[in-house]
C-alpha cells in the first residue's frame, strides 16, 4: 500500500461506526520537585503550599470502520490531534485511506492535571500507529527538549520534521536579497516558504513560547525560544493557534498559526528565523543544528521507537499492541 495513503481523506469522510478496544492506565511523572507532590516554601518566615501537578499518560487502541475523527472522538481522544497527524503526514499520502474495518489506530499522550482533575495546558501527543494486514505507519514525538518528530513505516525511518510549513515552497533563502517591496539589496535574516492563506505553521523543535504579537513588517509573529537559547520565529501568520500563551511549552510539531500575509508580504508565505543572542543564522544550515541537535544515528531512531512502544504497552496492556 502506498505510503501515502493516511490523511488525504481524514476530514472528509463519511461518519463512522467504531469498535474501540481500550485500556486507560494513568503514571506519574518521576520525582521532579515543580510537579510531583505539595511543596513547602519559606518566605518572610511562614511556609507557602503550591499545588500538585502530576502528568498522566492515556492510551488509547481503536478499531476504526469508516471515520477516524469519529472513532477517536467517540473514544475521547482529544479532537486536535486530528488535526495535528493530518498536518504531520499529509505529506505522504498519495490516494484517501478507505477504511475497511480492518484498520487500527494507536495513540498515546500525556496531560498535566492538579488534584481536582483539571487539566493544564494543551495535552501532548507522544505516538501515533496506523496499522492494517499489510504495513504499520508510526510517529513518534520527542519526549526530550531537543528532538525531531520522526515518521516510520514497518520500523523503517521514512523522515523526520524539519521545516515549520510542510508542502511549502521555498521562495527566497537567508543572506543579501533585494527586497521585494523596499527594492535595493538588503539582509535576508531568514527564510520564506511560500504557501496557500490557511496552512498551518508548526513548530520545529520542543521549547517555549515567548512572544506573541504584532512586529512591525512582520505582521503577527509567534517566537518560541528553546533550551540552547535559541529563538525561532514565525512570521506574516494569518491568525494564532487560540489555545497558545506566552510561557507555555510547545513540542515539536505543534500547530502554533497558519499562513498569511500580516506585515510587509507581497503574498502568504511563512518568513520563519532563527536568532541565538538576538542574532540571526541561517535556519537550514546553523539554525537546524542549534535547535533539532545532532543528527540521531540509526540506532537512536530506533531506540525512540522502541521506548514509546513499550510506553504505551504499559498504557493500554500488552495484548493490545500490534508489533
């Protein structure tokens, strides 16, 4: 079967009827003194009490007959990550998914809850399998600060996320340019990836958003600034993703806006930077190395694979997953 056969069709598709076999296991995170337990602070001589927040891991395995956004709404998985695996893998289908009954989606993520249940933050995604008689199509999020978002197919690593706009073309590299608009020769600061109004923007690594505004020429801008120090910034976005806030994080691969022309642009394209001490490098070249890190080896790859596997065994119970 095609490669690309996944998400084309995901939206569009007729409602479903969904056999869902599942088991919901919940883990603490490890010991970590901000999130696991009451702590005890002194100031000006009496003690302070913050809450808890534990992060629970969900997993979910669902037999899906015609529909996946209704078999994993129907399983209360959240409805964004639809949205997020079609942004993700659109870009290797080639012809609709036809769903035959046969098919099974895996998922396992994280949420990070207080005491009564309330949930803080977006929850995030870990791992995604699609599977049927013939292949197994699997994602797997970084679970790190640095990391890619990797694609296998049967165990096989097919790609990785590199670039904030997937489809996009790119129209104008980092360095000298003539300006567009201005005219005359002028510094490039960093890359612009032409693409449809509407297309979502992503992240391109794990880190944490800090600014979200208006700037000047830019339009709206959305920055995440990331555990090297480093910044990336999205530029001339249409609108901002509304569940996003200064200070939270963000994992590689999360919907942070969509495509526009706000600012100085002559059309919709995404002008996307990279700044390490407020000075800008070049995004495909330094900038992908200061904020994704060293490539993996093969084996680290595969490593990845197998850690989230035997999370989500733990998650929805070993007799569940498909290997």
């Amino acid at each position: 079967m095609n490669q690309r056969w996944l998400l084309i069709g995901l939206m569009s598709l007729s409602p479903a009827l969904v056999e869902g076999g599942w088991r919901e296991h919940l883990l603490l995170s490890p010991s970590d003194p901000t999130l696991n337990g009451l702590q005890a602070a002194t100031e000006q001589g009496r003690s302070t009490t913050q809450p808890r927040l534990d992060t629970l891991t969900f997993g979910r395995d669902v037999i899906v007959e015609t529909s996946l956004y209704d078999a994993l709404s129907a399983e209360g998985v959240p409805a964004r990550f639809v949205t997020k695996l079609e942004t993700l893998l659109g870009e290797f289908m080639e012809t609709p998914l036809e769903f035959s009954g046969s098919e099974r989606i895996q998922l396992l993520w994280e949420e990070d809850r207080h005491q009564d249940g309330s949930r803080v933050g977006p929850p995030r995604l870990s791992y995604a399998g699609l599977s049927n008689q013939a292949e197994r199509l699997e994602v797997v999020w970084p679970v790190a600060k640095k990391g890619r978002v990797m694609l296998f197919k049967n165990e096989t690593l097919l790609d990785t996320l590199q670039l904030p706009v997937l489809g996009a073309r790119l129209t104008s590299r980092f360095g000298n340019r003539r300006h567009p608009v201005y005219g005359g020769v002028r510094p490039h600061n960093g890359i612009d990836l032409a693409a449809p109004y509407g297309t979502p923007v992503i992240t391109t690594a794990p880190g944490r958003i800090s600014f979200i505004g208006r700037q000047g020429g830019y339009g709206r801008v959305m920055e995440v600034e990331h555990d090297t120090g480093a910044i990336s910034r999205y530029t001339h976005l249409s609108h901002f993703s509304p569940h996003l806030v200064v200070g939270g994080l963000v994992n590689a691969g999360e919907t942070l806006g969509e495509v526009g022309a706000s600012g100085v642009a002559t059309g919709p394209n995404l002008h996307y930077e990279v700044r390490v001490d407020d000075r800008p490098v070049d995004p495909l070249v330094q900038g992908r190395r200061i904020i994704l890190g060293e490539q993996p080896t093969r084996l680290e790859y595969q490593t990845s694979l197998y850690e989230v596997r035997r999370r989500l065994e733990q998650a929805i119970g070993t007799s569940s997953v498909k290997t």
